[in-house]
C-alpha cells in the first residue's frame, strides 16, 4: 500500500518510545467460575449434532447452561462462527468489542460479547485444544477476532467474478434455513466471525492481515458454555486450512462436527448474564 510519508519531527523517536497502555483492563469484569463450568460439563450427556459439510454452512441451537464443541473431522479445517440471541436476532456477537476485551485471539475463559446495547456474554470458551500453540514467531495464533469472513463481495471487489460459497454466502443460506427468513433478509443478520481455528496475525512491516496453515488436527476441539440462548452458525471455509487462499474450490475441505450437551444441573452459582445495564439516555433527559 503506497503511503506519502512525511519528513519525521525532531522528537519522533521519542514520541515512539512512549510505552502502550492496556486499552481495556480487565481486572474489573466478572471472570468466569471456570472450574464450575467444568464440573457441570463433567455431568453432561450428548444432545445433538451437526455436521457442517465442506463449504457450506450450517445452524445449531444451544439451550443457556448447555454446552457446545465444535470438532476438526477428517482434516485440517478452519470454521467461521456466528452467534445470535436465540430469541432477538439483533442481539449478535461483537467481534470488535470482544477483541479490544480479550485481545486479537481467544483461547479458554475468554467470552463472545454481543452487541451494543446488550454487550454481555453470550458464550464463554471452556476448553481449547490448541491452548497450546500460544503466539508463534511471525506472531500468529488460533481462533482470531480480527478476521471478518470471507465474503463475494470482496471477492468481487480483488478477483473479478462469483463465487457462491464463502463464508458469509455460507452462513447466509443456513440462517435462512434455520430461520425461513428470506435470503436477503436473513443475509443482514450475518455478522463478522469468530475464526475457529484459523491461524492468522498482522505482518509486522505492513500491518497486512495474514493467515497461515492452520495447526488444527482431527479431533481438536473448541468447547462453549452457552450463557444465553444462542442460535448458532458455522460455516467450513472453502479456504480449508487457510494455507494458501480462500474464496475458490481450490483448497481441499473438510466438515466440522458442532456437537450439543446438557448437563445434569447448570455450573453451580451460574446465572444467565443480564443486558448491560446502561440506561441509554445518551445524556438526554428526555431520552429524545
Ligand atoms: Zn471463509
């Protein structure tokens, strides 16, 4: 990207040496009581499953207090995820927010946030397979928040031509399904991802966005603790591991298995977070 860049000041260097401060601490939000997650999941019996076939997409409901996993089959495969409040589709995961909360990754603890004016937990991550790989040298990790999802449009936009099953496509045509909502309609509900699996960074001399090989092997898994009633959506990118390109039938493809569990009691102490409580008045008192 051709930047015009200006002579530096005198105290540029300076100015770079002044030292990051953490946007968001988050010292200050409730943590979730893990090891109580943990217990309820060891309860639980197995209650449904789906498999999202390569380059499509598909839908799941999760009661609050069941639990999801979403599993590599067959190959290496990254997942796009879309959540939703299963009663309020407006009520959808917030990629951005939850970034600037947890960082660019998430990993086990971590939570899916939705969108304003809710912002509450929808999901909480409770178990990680690939906890393991961390940030590797070209500063990479598993499961980011930065990406969107694939998409024609852009597709479009970079390459010329359709294809009809990115992701975005993808997750469209399962909420229509699941919904019987119109394609177009449904199409304005599907929001930017969590990227299961997909292994991707910044450079560090442009700053471009980069994925590589995804480390996930069969039988990985990403685990879930629904907080609230979610309807869910997950797409298998025809990206495939994501090593080389996406939006095309190049890339070999393999299902993801989206497996369902009810636990005999709901984690002990555990509760269905509220909508933020902010009273929305935007410093109006009228509220007009
Ligand atoms: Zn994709």
């Amino acid at each position: 990207m051709p930047h015009d860049t200006p002579a530096p000041p005198p105290d540029a260097e300076a100015r770079r040496a002044v030292a990051p401060v953490i946007c968001y601490p988050v010292e200050t939000l409730p943590v979730p009581d893990l090891a109580a997650y943990r217990a309820a999941r060891a309860t639980a019996r197995k209650t449904g499953e789906v498999l999202v076939p390569p380059r499509e997409g598909r839908c799941f409901r999760v009661p609050a207090g069941h639990f999801f996993r979403i599993t590599c089959v067959g190959g290496p495969q990254v997942g796009d995820l879309n959540l939703w409040n299963a009663a309020d589709l407006s009520e959808r995961f917030y990629s951005g927010k939850t970034r600037a909360l947890h960082g660019s990754h998430l990993s086990t603890g971590d939570r899916m946030w939705s969108a304003l004016p809710f912002l509450r937990p929808m999901a909480t991550i409770v178990a990680d397979t690939l906890g393991w790989y961390g940030i590797d040298p070209f500063g990479g990790s598993v499961h980011d928040v930065i990406g969107t999802r694939c998409d024609p449009y852009t597709h479009r936009l970079l390459s010329g031509g359709d294809y009809h099953h990115c992701c975005h496509s993808n997750l469209t045509r399962a909420l229509a399904d699941a919904t019987g909502l119109p394609l177009a309609e449904a199409e304005m509900h599907v929001h930017d991802v969590l990227n299961v699996f997909m292994c991707t960074g910044f450079t560090r001399d442009t700053g471009q966005y980069f994925m590589k090989a995804s480390p996930v092997r069969p039988g990985d898994h990403l685990e879930f603790l629904a907080e609230i009633d979610l309807l869910g959506a997950l797409s298998a990118c025809p990206g495939g591991d994501c090593s080389a390109e996406h939006s095309s039938d190049a890339a070999a493809c393999f299902p993801l298995l989206v497996e369902t569990f009810a636990p005999e009691a709901p984690p002990a102490g555990w509760a269905p977070p509220a909508p933020n409580g902010y009273g929305r008045s935007h410093g109006r008192r009228d509220g007009r």
